[in-house]
C-alpha cells in the first residue's frame, strides 16, 4: 500500500496493490494524476476499482484522468453525485480550474464488498461530512485498515460546515459505525497522518464530548 499526498489541499490518495495478482485499487485520486498513474505504472499493477471516500474537489479533482488512463471502474455514493456536478463550483471556492467530472460506473452502498488481494475491502456509508460519505474496511494480513476521507482525522473530525454537511449525521457515523471497529484498527485519514481506532477513542475530543462545535 502506498498512500501520499495530492493536490492543492493535499488529500491523502492511496494505491492498494497485489503484487500476486497485479490488481490495484485507488482510493480518492484527488488531484496529480500523471503521478498517481506513474506509481501504478512502475508496479505492473493493472487498476480495477477506483473508489472515493466523498465528492469534495480535493478528492475527486483527477479520478477522470486515472480512470482514462487506467481503465479503473470509478465509484462514489449517490448522495454526493449532486458534488460530482458541481465541480466548476467547488472550484471557484477554492480558487482554481475545475477538473473534468469522472464517468461514474456505478454507486457505493452500505455494505458492498470490492475483493481484493484474497480478502474484500468493505464500504461504510458514514454521512456528516457530506451526504454520501463513506469509509472504506480492509481486513488483511490480521489487521484492519480504515480508509476515513475527512470523516476522522487524528485528533480531529471532517468539517460539517460546508455544503450537506451535518454535525448530528457525522457523530453518528463516527460513534455508531467508526468505534464499533476493533482498537487496533489503523485509520488512514482524507489529510494528514494516520492514526488508529483505539488512539482516537481515547484522545479526540469530538468523541469524548470535550470539543464545542
């Protein structure tokens, strides 16, 4: 697995390779497209899935290029298609030119599995951040690993501030669904470091009631 930053914003972008089966899934190809493909490219991998955490600008902005490129299905929740179509708007907030949307091949539901180097990565649907957020479950190699978007950071939680965002939604997700997972469950966050379930339980202060929105 490589995970690295992307991006004007700089989403953490992750490449799940099999080196047995050469397969790859990409995770959130927000931005750097040649660079992404590059990495694929000197492995041998061959991209089957293309999957996105959400549809904020910073995680989508070169899903189109990889895809073109890779021949990767791409696949996103359906309540963040209405983001998909607004791209030429999430750029102006940010301030830069707004990519070509990706084809969609098909939309993310609770539950679903993608299989993957002999075991399945599993997708959460955990709305707050934006509608149709979700969270992706590989359990390899006796561990877990989270793949949260912007639903967990270390120390912190996804802004609920911005278009469909909702503080209630994200607190559910993240204590019904997130805390439910095993301690010990590595968690690779939409920005910054990693961190686990257990270390997140203990000290973020949106999850223990300390934090004010």
């Amino acid at each position: 697995m490589q995970t690295f930053p992307v991006g004007l914003l700089q989403c953490n972008c992750s490449i799940l390779g099999d080196e047995e089966s050469g397969e790859a899934i990409i995770v959130d190809p927000g931005g750097d497209g040649p660079e992404i493909v590059r990495r694929v490219t000197e492995r041998g991998l061959a991209v089957t899935q293309i999957v996105h955490t959400h549809a904020h600008i910073d995680h989508v902005g070169a899903s189109a290029e990889v895809k073109r490129r890779t021949g990767g299905a791409a696949w996103l929740h359906e309540d963040d298609e209405w983001l998909l179509d607004r791209l030429e708007m999430q750029a102006q907030l940010i301030g830069g030119g707004a990519p070509e949307a990706v084809a969609l091949d098909g939309f993310l539901t609770e539950g679903q599995r993608f299989d993957f180097a002999g075991s399945q990565i599993e997708v959460i649907h955990t709305p707050g951040h934006t509608p149709g957020s979700c969270c992706f479950v590989l359990a390899a190699d006796g561990r877990q690993i989270v793949f949260a978007g912007d639903t967990l950071f270390r120390g912190g939680i996804g802004r609920t501030d911005l278009w469909g965002g909702d503080t209630a939604q994200i607190l559910e997700s993240l204590k019904g669904k997130l805390l439910a997972l095993d301690d010990d469950s590595e968690v690779v966050t939409g920005h910054g470091p990693s961190t686990s379930i257990g270390l997140e339980r203990r000290n973020n202060p949106f999850l223990s009631g300390d934090a004010r929105f």
